[in-house]
C-alpha cells in the first residue's frame, strides 16, 4: 500500500468517476470510452478507480490507453484482483476515504458518469468539498440520456426547501455529450 501522498502531481489531470459494474448498457461504455479517447488527445492525464473491464472506469482507461495517453488509478486493496492492469500508476489504499482523496489529488476537473451508489457518494463528496471552498475544480456531471434526471430533480427540491442554497447548482455543470464534457475542463 503507498500513501495517497505520494501520488505524484501532473500538469492536468481529470478524474473520472463512474460505475464498476460490468454489465452497464453498453452507450455508457462507449461514451466513456470515447471520453478517455479526448481526454488522451487533450493532452491531460485520466485518473480513475482503476476498474477493469466494461465498466465506465475499464473503458475509460481503456479510451486513453488506446491514444497513447497517461493513466492513473486509485483501487481499494479488496478490489486489487480486479484491477484495471495497463495503468502508468496504480495505487491501492484500504478505505473509501483514502482512495477518494487520492482520486482528489492535484486533480484539475472531475467528471462524474453514469454508476450507482458509489458514484452518487463521490459526486456528493466532490459537491460538497466545493460547497465549504476546500475544492476549486469544474466538477461535471455528465448526464447521457438523462441517466441524472432524478438527481437534478432532487437538487432543485434541496433548493425549495433551504437545505441547499440557489448558487450551489452552480457548483457543478450538467452535460448531455462527451464532447461538453471535455470542452467543460478547457
């Protein structure tokens, strides 16, 4: 196990953050492929949760690989033999906590894509880092065929009823395409 602060610091890295399953519908594995693929080309560094296989994080690093591009993962030691196993650096930690923060990292930008309670735990982790001002970073939520629908909704009904304020929805951005995505860390 190394610790987190010891993962180096880059020019520009994206985080993404996004299902482990590998039985998602194959468009959220494609556009996170394609995403990893433009990530590469932009030049930045993609940081995942070192997930395999189809799922968003296996495809994603998968996308860069194939551009040539420069991936790095942060896994739960429990999951290590399910790593993703082409990655530049992987480093494996033994809590949610530890592998958030290394996901956190000197991180330009974080993505969220389509995934379940995971994925819903570390967009409001990320939210509310950029809430209390100790993450200044784009924080996108890319919503492919309105996958974030309901989570929007409940944003907004947080607003209605004061547990969040009106200019919290502007912590994060909502897209519908890869392309924004992207377009949203230049």
């Amino acid at each position: 196990m190394i610790d987190v602060e010891s993962i180096p610091m880059r020019k520009k890295i994206v985080t993404l953050f996004g299902g482990a399953s590998d039985s998602v519908q194959p468009v959220f594995g494609r556009a996170a492929h394609e995403f990893g693929r433009l990530v590469a080309r932009a030049g930045w560094v993609l940081r995942t949760g070192a997930g395999s296989g189809t799922s968003i994080m296996g495809r994603a690093a998968d996308g860069a690989l194939e551009e040539g591009g420069r991936v790095e993962g942060v896994i739960l030691s429990k999951f290590w033999d399910v790593r993703h196993r082409r990655l530049h650096l992987l480093v494996s930690v033994d809590t949610f906590a530890l592998r958030k923060a290394g996901l956190l990292r000197g991180v330009s930008g974080v993505a969220i894509f389509p995934g379940g309670v995971g994925t819903l735990d570390e967009f409001g982790d990320v939210l509310a880092l950029k809430q209390n001002g100790f993450l200044d970073v784009p924080l996108v939520l890319v919503n492919l065929r309105g996958y974030f629908r309901s989570l929007l909704t409940w944003t907004r009904e947080a607003v209605r009823a004061n547990f969040m304020k009106p200019e919290d929805l502007r912590l994060f951005q909502v897209v519908r395409s890869v392309d924004a995505a992207v377009r949203a860390f230049r």
